[in-house]
C-alpha cells in the first residue's frame, strides 16, 4: 500500500487494517486501524501486564508501544486523523 523495501519500511493493507514494516534499528513492527482501548483490554486479560495505556498523539491519532521478548519495537496506532475516542473534542 505504501513504501518501498529500498526505503527501509513497507505498509500492507487488508481491509481496514494495516500493518506497517520498518527495518530500522531496532525493527518495528506497526499496527494501524484498530480500536486500541480494546486492543489494549484484550492483552491485558490474557495476561500482558505491563502494556501502557492508550495516548493521543499530535496528529489526531491514538497509539501505545511495546517491545517484545527480543526488544523489537511493537507500535499500535490508530490512522493519522482518526481518534475514537466520542468524548475528546475536535477543533
């Protein structure tokens, strides 16, 4: 959908969902399109206990990262412009 692997990411899309390849160090690995409070619930129910909460970023979206076992960089968010959150006010 996006980039180029001489760029150093790619961003591939399915549906609504898109995930977002980055070769930078150390590697990332971007989610994008999800509700991530529920994201957030659902890694926390099944045991995920130091997963941070939900921020809203600069450009009107949501996200959070964490690192994996490997100390890979695993970004949520949620697309630029796009804050589900009903009770934030836009300008």
């Amino acid at each position: 959908m996006d980039g180029a692997p001489e760029t150093g990411y790619v961003v591939l899309a399915k549906d609504e969902t898109r995930i977002g390849l980055y070769s930078n160090e150390p590697s990332m690995l971007n989610f994008r399109g999800a509700n991530l409070d529920d994201v957030v619930a659902y890694l926390r129910v099944n045991g995920m206990s130091d997963i941070p909460d939900v921020i809203h970023e600069s450009d009107d979206s949501t996200g959070f990262t964490i690192k994996d076992p490997d100390g890979n960089i695993i970004y949520f968010n949620t697309c630029e412009g796009f804050d589900p959150d009903p009770n934030k006010s836009s300008s």
